[in-house]
C-alpha cells in the first residue's frame, strides 16, 4: 500500500540499520538485512517510548457499572493514551477493606477519571474515592457518561466535560 507522507523515522532506522549491518558484514548482503533490522527495532523501540497515564476509574457501581466496560474498552484502542489500573471497587457486598484498597490504587494511578451519571453526585463510593484522590494531589476529570440527560458535576472533583474520544485524549495529554 501506498502512502502519500514519507516516514522520516523509518528511513532514517533503515539507514542506521544498513550503515551498522555493513560495518559488521560487509556488502549487499549486510547492508539489506541491518536496513530491515534497524527499521523492525526502531519502530518496536518507539512503540515502548510511549508511556500511557495510569488511569483509575470513579463510578456510580449501583447505576452505571457499564460506563466502566466502555472506558476500559476505550483504553485498549491503539492510540489510547491511557490505560485503566483500577477502578471503583464497591460492589454489592463490599468488603470491609475497599476503602484502602482504593486509596492504594488511587494512589498508583496518574489521574482520575469519574464516570458522570445521573445519581453520581450523590453516590457513597464515588464522593470517598473524590476525597482520596484530592488528598492524594490527583488530577481529577469528570466525563459525561451519557448522551442525553442533565448532570450534576461531583463536588470537589472539578468541570464536567463531555464524552467524546477527542476530549478524552486531549485531557489525558
């Protein structure tokens, strides 16, 4: 397949790779096999270069566990800037250790995220996991979770933003 940009990196690989399988076997057969190492190794180098933010996600668990699935599933696309290490742990029957088990993961993590439904602001878990991570100097973003409705911001946990693929690689950046 064509492209109609040029990739400076990968020429730029290709050569290094050349220059370097030469100087080690001399002659075409060198040149050609360090042009295709150079340009496989440094394209696998600068895939590792890019360093994802730690991404622990707050949400409403009695009402909106589904916003978690999409966000996580969202964190797994190519050029996701993110990725999800943790996320609320309240579930039915919480154990009696969530709050520190929380406060750990919130601390692993780069920033939070808090998934907005309609009854987020008044949720337990969600307004706890808030105050931890403000106690713990986290970034904290609020997204919209859904299309359609009217939302109340969390308290403490700074604007309401909507959910949009864009917004959200721009704020993890």
């Amino acid at each position: 397949m064509h492209s109609d940009r040029l990739d400076v990196d990968g020429l730029g690989d290709a050569l290094i790779g050349a220059a370097i399988g030469h100087a080690i076997l001399p002659g075409l057969g060198g040149i050609v096999g360090g042009a295709v190492a150079g340009r496989f190794s440094g394209k696998v180098i600068r895939e590792k270069r890019t360093v994802k933010k730690r991404v622990f996600v707050s949400f409403d668990f009695d009402n909106d566990r589904r916003l978690k699935d999409f966000i996580i599933g969202q964190s797994k696309l190519p050029d996701s800037p993110f990725e999800v290490v943790d996320h609320s742990l309240k579930e039915a029957a919480p154990e009696r250790d969530w709050e520190a088990k929380a406060n750990t993961a919130i601390k692993r993590s780069d920033i939070v995220i808090v998934m907005v439904g309609p009854k987020t602001h008044v949720a337990h878990g969600v307004l706890k996991e808030v105050r931890m991570a403000r106690n713990a100097n986290k970034h904290i973003v609020q997204v919209i979770g859904y299309k359609n409705g009217d939302y109340t911001a969390v308290p403490g946990a700074g604007r309401l933003y909507r959910w949009n693929w864009e917004n959200l690689k721009s704020l993890l950046n």
